[in-house]
C-alpha cells in the first residue's frame, strides 16, 4: 500500500475478501501543540505532563509531552482511512511504548496485516516511530469492512484552538525591556488593581496608584494582594485623579497613563486638554490589537473609543498611528485596509471616497510606512479567496494586518464581535500623545490586559529606545 503523508481527504477501503497478508500502510503527522491543547478537551485528559507550556513534574520546565493515547490514535487514523479504510471497526488493540512523543516530533504510524480469521477478523501488526526510532509497537484486531465504500472527508468541520500564540509573542518580546512607570487612575476595585498587578509581575509596568486611596486598599484586601510597596496618590475625586496622572507625564516620573475604574471620557478629558494634556500634534486614537483564533497575524482595528465620526483628515492621522504601532510591534511594512460596505468607490457611500483617498495618499507619500488600499469589504480584507472572487489584487486584499473603520461604531462594533463571537482575545491603546494610554475594560481577561501593557511597553520602547 501506499504511504498516505499526503491527505486527499477523499478515502477508499479495501474490503475483507480483498486484504491480503503482508498488506501494509503508513501515515505521517507532525505533532504540534494545538494537537495536545484539541486533545485535552477532547478527551478530558488535563494532566499538566501533556499540556504546552505546563510545568507537570515542577522541575521549572513545561514538558509538552504527547499522551500515549493520543500516539495510539495515529494509528487508528491508518485503519480507518486507509487499510482496511472506511468502514473499519476496532475489536482490541495492544500497545508497548518505547519512548515518548513530543509536541515538534514527526511521527510515522504504520499497519501490517499479519492475518485473516472468521467473521472478517483482520489482525495487524501495527507501530509508531520517530524518524528511525521505533516509540511504540503491538498488535490490533479490527473487523474489516464488508463491501467497498469511499468516504469524501472534506465536509467534516475543521477546529480552531485558542491559543493566544500572538499575544504570548507580544509579551515575550516585552518582558524583557524596563517596565514603564504607569499611572493608573483609579483603581479603586479589584478588576482593575489587578490588571495593574498582573502587568506589574511580567515586569512590563511598575504601577503608581493614582485614586482614593481607601477604595484602593479595600480591593486590594478583597483580592489578596500585598500593595505596601507600591506608591499611592490618594486622589478621591475620578476627574482629579485623571488630571494628576496626566500631571505624574509632565513631571517625568510615569510613562504611560493606564485606566482604571472610571468612565473613559473622564480619564481622557485631561488627556486631551490643549494646555495641560498630552497633544503632540497628531490627532489622538485608539488602536485595537487582536489575536484571532485561526489568523496567523495580528489584527488591528482602529478607531472604536475616540473618534466618532472622523473626517478624511482625521482619518489620515488615525491610519499614520496605527502604522506606526504596527512597526513597534514587529510588523515592517503592515498592509492596512480602508473599510467600507463595499469594494467599489461611489458617491452614494461617504466612507468609500474616504477610502480611495486614503489609497492615494498613501500611494504618493502623504501617507507613510504601510501600503494602504481601500475601499475594501470586510470579507475581502480578510479573505484572500473572496478577494480572489472578486477580482482584487495587490498585496492588501485578503490579507490586511490594520482594519480602518469608517467610524466608531462600525469599530467597536467590529472589535466586539471579533471578541464575543470569534473568541479573538482583544487589548489596546491609545496613540498620538506623548505616552501610550492603556485602555481596559472590565470584561478584559488576564490575557487582554497582560497584552495591552505588553503594546504599551513596545511602543514606548520604539518611540524613544533605551539609551
């Protein structure tokens, strides 16, 4: 029989009255981390040995080790889809295992029929190996397949793990620069101290506590979590408390501004003032950064929490902040779409002149450090075969790593459905002032808030790198 490393998806059986002894098939699969992630859930196994970037022994080390019963499963995966194929049911199995598989080993499992019995017994010698390396061998008893079937697999639904593999990147790359002095304003519940806490403990911010101070005890108390070494401005009054964090900037002892438990418009208002605030010029925007299950990139969607309803020149500012995060954060050349209801420029729809002008503009220079093209659908933002579909080109089309929103509402609404429906994980900040400005929000999780003070610190590390 042929080795089966390259999946048609479309699978043919071999009958019992046509198997013959000496029959024999392979299959090869590399073993990846999503694999041991799919299944854990899938078979309740949670044992810490098998799950990526788990320390299970507590010797410091994750092992990431392959279950043994995941190692069987390949070689069920030969006889169910090629030898004897379609149709196959197991009777018993019997394994030895020599060594253990681990998550980037390419594994190799084969079946060799040894002979045939009464009722359509087949009975195979079967085995696993790694390279050379023989890691398990036995024998299986399967009842073959009664009369010739072929099976078509490319109907059976895919998965998507969640892994945040993105955002972990982002952090590991942050972690290791000085963590930024961060005034957070009022973090006067625990939602919010924590997130302060948690960035603080990957050394990507050192936290001054800028609030009421009895409040900030309290949920420090609710929380378990020891503040004594932390620097309190105890400043009850939210919009006070905004305007001493901005102040905290001006005296060059906070590098970043972070919200805590107050309305955004509060903790902006002194942000934005002319005189006092954080203005560079620029117009000021929010960028989202989200890791998408399935997506192999980052995606930026900006502007959902500033501007409502910006004009072209606004848009212009708002696009030049997301590339240059995008630079910050590894990206050289980020492919940015303008985004409207439609791929095709009309009068009728505002946002699509916008978008042509944008892809101008950046075309002769007015626009710099990204290749900006618009406008352009969501689905053939994202989608390289429905931009394929819908005869586009270039190097944006399908493939766009920053999403330009006609409008506010368009992008929160965008960003929280990637959130809420797609699982994306989201976390974000504020461009275009002097220091980045981390907006949370209380349905943010660990690995969101960790993620915002990760872009946080590599954006200010960017802006002005260590000496």
């Amino acid at each position: 029989m042929p080795d089966t490393s390259n999946d048609t998806r479309t699978y043919t059986d071999t009958p019992w009255d046509k198997l013959e002894p000496g029959m024999e098939a392979t299959r090869t699969r590399l073993c990846v981390a999503d694999d041991l992630y799919v299944f854990a859930h899938a078979s309740g196994n949670l044992n810490p040995m098998h799950i990526p970037e788990a320390d299970g022994d507590g010797d410091g080390a994750p092992e990431a080790i392959a279950p043994s019963a995941w190692v069987a499963a390949l070689i069920s995966s030969v006889l169910g889809n090629d030898l004897p194929g379609p149709g196959t049911l197991y009777l018993s199995q019997e394994l030895r295992f020599t060594a253990r598989a681990m998550a980037g080993d390419t594994l190799t499992a084969g079946v060799r029929l040894r002979e045939k019995g009464a009722d359509r017994l087949a009975i195979f010698d079967v085995w696993v190996s790694r390279g050379e390396e023989t890691i398990a061998e036995g024998i299986v008893h399967v009842q073959a397949p009664a009369r010739a079937v072929s099976f078509d697999g490319s109907d059976v639904p895919g998965l998507t793990v969640q892994s945040h593999r993105h955002f972990d990147a982002l952090i590991a790359r942050a972690e290791p620069l000085p963590p930024i002095p961060t005034a957070v304003v009022a973090p006067e519940e625990p939602n919010s101290l924590a997130g302060a806490l948690l960035g603080a403990r990957h050394t990507l911010i050192t936290p001054i506590l800028v609030g009421d101070r009895a409040k900030i005890e309290a949920a420090a108390r609710e929380i378990g979590a020891d503040i004594s070494h932390l620097e309190i401005e105890d400043v009850p009054d939210h919009r006070a408390a905004a305007a001493r964090g901005v102040a905290l900037v001006h005296e060059g002892r906070a590098g970043a501004v972070m919200k805590g438990h107050l309305h955004t418009d509060e903790l902006l208002s002194p942000i934005v003032a002319r005189e006092t605030g954080l203005r560079i010029g620029r117009r000021l925007s929010h960028v989202f950064v989200m890791d998408v299950p399935g997506l192999d990139h980052l995606l930026m969607v900006t502007d959902a929490a500033i501007n409502i309803l910006p004009d072209l020149e606004t848009k212009v500012d708002i696009v030049q902040n997301a590339i240059e995060l995008a630079h910050a954060l590894g990206i050289a050349e980020p492919r940015v779409g303008v985004l409207s209801a439609v791929e095709t420029v009309t009068p009728k729809i505002p946002s699509t002149l916008d978008a042509a002008a944008l892809s101008k503009m950046a075309d002769r220079g007015q626009i710099t450090g990204g290749i900006v093209d618009g406008p352009l659908a969501m689905d053939n933002a994202v989608d390289v075969d429905a931009a394929r579909t819908k005869g586009l080109r270039g190097h944006v089309a399908g493939r766009a790593e920053i999403l330009v929103v006609p409008n506010m509402e368009a992008g929160n609404m965008l960003a929280k459905q990637l959130s809420f429906i797609a699982h994306a994980e989201a976390g974000g900040i504020v461009i275009g002032a002097r220091c980045p400005v981390i907006l949370t929000s209380r349905a943010d999780d660990d690995a969101a808030r960790l993620a915002s003070c990760a872009v946080a610190a590599l954006y200010a590390s960017h802006r002005m790198p260590p000496p």
